[in-house]
C-alpha cells in the first residue's frame, strides 16, 4: 500500500512562530490563515486556506470577510466550516460557497464534515448536490482507547464508503488524518509512527490522489500531543509530504527523429508536436483507429469512431503542441502536456488540458475549453462563434484578449445556466463563462 499522493498538504493550528511559517519545515504548504497579513507573509510556494467559521449565509458580514482576499495570488480557497451540525442550513452553505465562486474566480470552498451517525455507520449531511460546496474533509480517527488494541482502521473505508454514497465524487474528498490525542483529548490516543504510516497507507487505497490532504493537527489545543511537539511524527509527514515532489519522471533517451507517417486520408486536425530536443514534426490527428508515434515525439493519437473523442497523451518529452481544428466535431484531452496552442475550427469542438500556460483561440464554430491549472489566455476575434470557457480564472493568472473592435458592442446576459455570456452584437456568438455570474469588464484585454 502507499499513502495519497497530492501536491498540497494542510495541518492547522498555531501554523506562524512570528513570521515563519513553522509547518513549512517538513514539508506542509497549505497554511491554515486567517488574516490577509497572514496570507501575504506566507513564503514562495506556500499557499493559504483561509479559515472563515461562517455559516449563516452570504450576508454582509461574511461578504466582508471574503472581499479582502479577492485577487489574492497566495490564495487557495476557504475553509467555510469545520465540522457544521445538522442544525446548519445547506442553503447558507450553498449561498456562501457560491458567493465565492461568483466573486473570487478560482478559489475552493471546503468544509471537514460532521459524522452524525456511528464509526460503523458513518451518516453526513451536506453534499455537493445541496451546498455547491468543492471539497469535503472527512475525519475518521482510528486510534482510540474504546477499540479493541487501541485502533480500527476499517473506520477509515466506513467513512469514505458513506461519504461517497451521500453523493461526494472521491476527486472530492479530503482525508483527514489523525494526529494528536491524549490531554483534554483523552478519548483519542496519539498514532505512533507505525501507526500513522498504517493510516496513511489505508487512505492511499481509498483516496490515491486527492486535491490536498489534511493532518490534525500541527498545533495542540487541550493540553494534547500534535505534531509540533513529536518528533515521531514530524519524520512521519516529511516523508509523506515529500512523496509528490520526489516521484521520478522518467528520462527520454534521445533518438533520430520517427520516419514520417503517411497522413489518413480521413484526417480532420493537424498537431504539430515540438520536443525537448528542438525536433518538429506534424502528427496528424486521426478519425479511426489509432497511431503511435515513437521517440522522442513519443505519443498516442486515438480518437473513437462513434464518440468522436481524441485522448493525445504523451511522454514528458514534448514540451510544445500547436493544434489547428477543422470542420468535424471533436473531444480532445491533453495529458501531461506543458504548452498547448489550440485554434478552433468550423465544427464543435471541446478540449481539456491539464497544466502548463496555454492558448486557446476561438474558430468560427464552438469551442469549450477547460484550461487546466495553469496560467491560460483566450483570445476572440470578430467573426468568431462561441468560446466556452470552462475553469476562466483571474486567480490563477487567466487572460481574455478581445479585438479592440468588438469594444463598444460588448453585452453581457445570463447565460441560462447560471453564468455569463458575453456577446459582440451577434446573437449566439461571443464567450460563455459558465461558471461566472459576472465579469468585470475592465479584465478584457481588448487589443
């Protein structure tokens, strides 16, 4: 077995001695603040959850606390509530988890949830279908006294089983992992390393990849052990913590250069791949079947006959794509890719890249783009048809680049599915920011 592997690991309480970010020594790089002066002190590659408590609602009160971070590049998102009881209204939750969606594009809204049945029987109340909320931390803690020798770890799969049937995707849950007991605590005993290992290693079967994982906790609260005062398990999570940077990428050999491949006949996109090493060469991008592509421009085009959908997956060696759709109707997903440069086509067409900064321009048919975590611009002419843009982000550094001459016809409307549309005096035309209630004009880069 091995632990979950994921970028961001979070442990709260007491995370600052002055102005060192004193978890960031073994590894943790989700902060738990609650201040901006907090947030900006935070050092490079350090991110902030910002711990708010709030749950009556999107109301002037909570709409105050959030404004101050908009905008913010060391925010991650906000931890709306620890652990709230069935007597909290789902609907104040959705409210603020959609405040802030509409508000701060790109920041998470998170939750730890409130186990209101039985370690056996695990039972929660809030989902993603009732509060809109994005992540939910479940805390199953499986070294207690009351269990036979001291610990269940089955409590752990009891929890995770529970939470996904109430509705909660496993990309949305958070594991929770125990790491404090004793004190005023004396219900729960602290993990020892072997036993936190064991913990570690039974999420990882259950929840291999999640967005960030949580501890509890850095900091003590009731006269308990955490780990800021055991050794034990400070060497324990520095371990852990240091598994997603430490994973090895496999080392491309360099060799000549593939003999080209005769283009299908049926071939509707081109994709021009450059590698590592400087070499170019047109892939096309195939309606049947599939085609492999060997060396250094290692890579595999397929696309499904009935479906329509392509999945380009490459090795690490490509480092640059520039892809030009034509007339068909398409699916696209780019794995592993670092720059992609994507110019729609006639027809209908969706595309979803992973990471890297990229450039997406709209064709004279549809083109539904989810970006990926990296820094994205979008670019609309006029003429263009519709631009859908999934995941936009001022957050995380996404740019929309408009012709200057569409300026004075900009109109915005709902888009009839809770978000934005942006058009230029032609109905049906223009750019859909689904997953936005509004946009501020003055972040178009009309050029």
């Amino acid at each position: 077995m091995s632990d979950p592997i994921t970028a961001l690991h979070y442990t709260p309480n007491a995370n600052f001695v002055g102005n060192t970010y004193a978890p960031g020594a073994v590894g943790f790089n989700l902060a738990d603040v609650s201040s901006v002066s907090g947030l900006n002190s935070l050092p490079a590659g350090v991110q902030g959850l910002v711990y708010l408590g709030m749950t009556n609602g999107a109301d002037a009160t909570f709409q105050s606390a959030v404004q101050q971070y908009i905008g913010n590049p060391k925010l991650f998102g906000f931890y709306l509530a620890d652990e709230p009881g069935p007597t909290v209204s789902a609907a104040n939750l959705k409210a603020e988890s959609d405040w802030i969606h509409a508000n701060v594009p790109g920041a998470k809204t998170f939750i730890v949830l409130e186990n209101n049945g039985t370690s056996t029987k695990p039972s929660f109340s809030f989902n993603p279908g009732n509060t809109g909320i994005d992540l939910y931390g479940v805390d199953p803690y499986p070294i207690q006294p009351q269990f036979s020798g001291g610990a269940d770890f089955s409590i752990i799969a009891n929890a995770v089983n529970a939470a996904e049937a109430s509705g909660i995707a496993q990309s949305q849950i958070v594991p929770v992992y125990q790491a404090f007991g004793g004190g005023g605590y004396a219900s729960w005993t602290l993990p020892t390393a072997a036993q936190e290992q064991q913990i570690l290693s039974t999420w990882g079967t259950l929840v291999p990849t999640p967005a960030f994982d949580y501890a509890y906790s850095w900091g003590t609260q009731n006269g308990d052990t955490a780990i800021v005062n055991d050794p034990a398990l400070q060497q324990v999570f520095a371990a852990h913590n240091a598994l997603a940077s430490s994973t090895p990428t496999p080392t491309p050999t360099p060799t000549p250069a593939p003999t080209p491949t005769p283009v299908p006949p049926a071939s509707d996109s081109t994709l021009t791949a450059t590698d590592k090493y400087g070499v170019t060469a047109n892939v096309p991008v195939i309606t049947s079947g599939s085609q492999d592509f060997k060396g250094p421009l290692a890579g595999t085009v397929h696309q499904a006959v009935a479906s329509g959908v392509d999945t380009i997956s490459a090795t690490s060696a490509i480092t640059s794509e520039t892809l030009l759709l034509g007339s068909g109707t398409q699916a696209m997903s780019f794995i592993g890719r670092q720059s992609l440069a994507v110019t729609g086509g006639s027809g209908t067409d969706t595309v979803k890249a992973a990471a890297g900064r990229n450039t997406f321009t709209a064709g004279t048919g549809t083109l539904d783009v989810t970006g990926g975590s990296g820094k994205d611009t979008y670019v609309f002419h006029a003429g263009d048809g519709l631009l859908r843009i999934e995941d936009f982000s001022l957050l995380k550094g996404d740019r929309l680049l408009v012709d200057q001459a569409l300026k004075g016809s900009l109109q915005q409307a709902p888009d009839g599915h809770g978000g934005v549309m942006l058009t230029f005096g032609s109905a049906g035309h223009g750019i859909d920011l689904p997953h936005l209630s509004s946009f501020n004009a003055s972040n178009i880069h009309f050029v």
